[in-house]
C-alpha cells in the first residue's frame, strides 16, 4: 500500500455545517460574503447548539443565497421578507434559534419597516446583515447605506442621498445586542455570532464587505485585496462606543466594534409577563 492511500483524506472543520453540494458558490472572486459564511459555521461550531433547533432565514440579493449553502433547515424568502417569516418561526417553534442573514438592501431598504418592528419588540432572534453599501444584484443602484458622494449606477455623479448608520438604527429602535465588523475581522466576527446566539433578545451584526464588482469597481477602489488592507488601515474598534457617533462616510475611518449588550425581556417574556398579570393562574405561559 502507498503512503498516499494510508493518509486519511483531508477535511475541513467546518465541512459539515456547509452543504458541499452545492460549492462552488455563486459569489464574485474577491467577495466578503463567503468569509462572513465561514466565521458563521465556525461560530455555530464552537456554539455546540443543537442544529436540529437552529434555523437560518434568508432574502433575495447576493447575502439572501447563504440559506442555500449552509446545511440547516433554510429558508429562502421573498425580497424584505427574512424577520417577519423568522418571526413567524419563532413564534410557531419558541425552542428554535433562529438567524436572520441576508444583505443591506434585503433587511434596511425594502425589509427596514420590518426591522425596525423586531427590534422594537426584541423579538429572540440574530440578525446577521452583510453591507456592501448597494443593490449588488440587479446593478449596483444607490441603496439605504450607500455613502454619500459613492458611485453607482443610479448615482454617476456620487450618492447625495444620507444613509443609514445601522448600529445607530438597530440600538434607537431597542435591540438587545448591537456589533459591528469588517470582513477582515474573522475572529471577532466568529466571537460576535457566538455571543448574539448565546443570548436572548434581538441581535445585530453589521459586517462590512463592498461589493469588488460594483461598487469597488466604480468608484476606483481596486480588487479585494485592496478593499481588505483598506480595512485594515482605517478600521477603529471601539467598544461600547455611542451609537450616535458611528456613521460611515465615504472613504473615511470605520468604527467597528461591540456598542450594544443590554439585558431586556424578549417578547414573548414580556407577552407572558403580561397576560399573566392580567388573567392570574388561568393563563398558561405561551412557549413554556
């Protein structure tokens, strides 16, 4: 026998969180989606939660493919519709974990009435949104965070239109758990998604990753490699910093970092709290 038929063949340690299948994926060389994929299963792997109680909802654009790649039970739904169907799954089934993950436009821009709701609710669920600050999908169009004075098709002499600051959004609507990344950061990436599935209540995760086809390649901006040692030189983690303050202009530094871990009833606990002071011992706790 060789020695190459005694060397067990190599795998990967997040291979069965992946639904090898269906690689190679569908997203552009030089793409942060992917990276964010793999910090997610590794994130899932060192969680040990029981994946048959995991669920991962998705939208449409370039994000909302994640559902089909990674081997939980998915779901792929229409355009802005992730938190209101993740909604309804947890509310059907209260012992799932549920993770919302899908891109800026999908969740803040066709979705953003639908966030903001969750959030306002703290309904129990992890949002993980992967901003590539266009409609990436249909042409790379002027989006909720495209940052002012960009180039994209709708904006050929530069977005005048003032974006979102996500993190700002997510903690004045009343989210539980606010963090944001670059798709440089793997690791605290990885550490951000272990928290968020940790805990209870309504979890954001904004992870930064310009899409190189469109929006990197109007405006100049070189390949991936260019976009991650942009990263690198102009990235500032500050902790806990406020939220007011964090916006992302053009070009410009990038706060990154923890800014929101607060402990508040979920809204089921603040449902059954309710209705148990209303109705006494007649009332029998929703989900318990």
């Amino acid at each position: 026998m060789s020695r190459d038929a005694e060397r067990p063949e190599p795998t990967n340690p997040i291979d069965e969180f992946l639904r090898k299948d269906r690689i190679p994926h569908i997203w552009c060389s030089g793409c942060g989606i992917g990276v964010v994929v793999s910090s997610f299963a590794d994130a899932l792997r060192k969680s040990n939660l029981d994946l048959n109680k995991v669920a991962i909802v998705s939208g449409i654009g370039c994000t909302g493919r994640v559902a089909g790649y990674v081997k939980l039970d998915s779901f792929h739904s229409t355009h802005g519709r992730p938190i209101p169907f993740a909604t309804g799954l947890k509310l059907a089934n209260p012992d799932l974990k549920v993770v919302v993950f899908s891109g800026d436009g999908d969740i803040f821009g066709i979705g953003g009435n639908h966030f903001i709701h969750a959030a306002r609710r703290n309904m129990d669920m992890v949002v993980i949104c992967v901003n590539n600050f266009n409609y990436a999908m249909t042409g790379g169009q002027v989006a909720a965070t495209t940052p002012i004075d960009a180039n994209l098709s709708t904006a050929p002499f530069g977005n005048f239109e003032h974006p979102f600051s996500l993190p700002y959004l997510a903690d004045a609507c009343g989210a539980s758990y606010v963090a944001r990344w670059t798709c440089l950061h793997i690791r605290r990436v990885t550490q951000s998604m272990q928290e968020a599935l940790s805990r209870k209540g309504f979890s954001l995760i904004e992870v930064i990753a310009p899409c190189v086809t469109l929006y990197a390649r109007r405006n100049r901006l070189g390949d991936g490699l260019n976009l991650l040692k942009y990263y690198y030189d102009n990235s500032v983690i500050q902790h806990g910093a406020d939220t007011r303050t964090i916006e992302i202009s053009y070009q410009s530094k990038m706060v990154c970092g923890k800014f929101v871990d607060r402990e508040k009833p979920t809204f089921l606990e603040s449902m059954n709290t309710h209705m148990k002071k209303s109705l006494g011992d007649k009332y029998v706790p929703y989900g318990e």
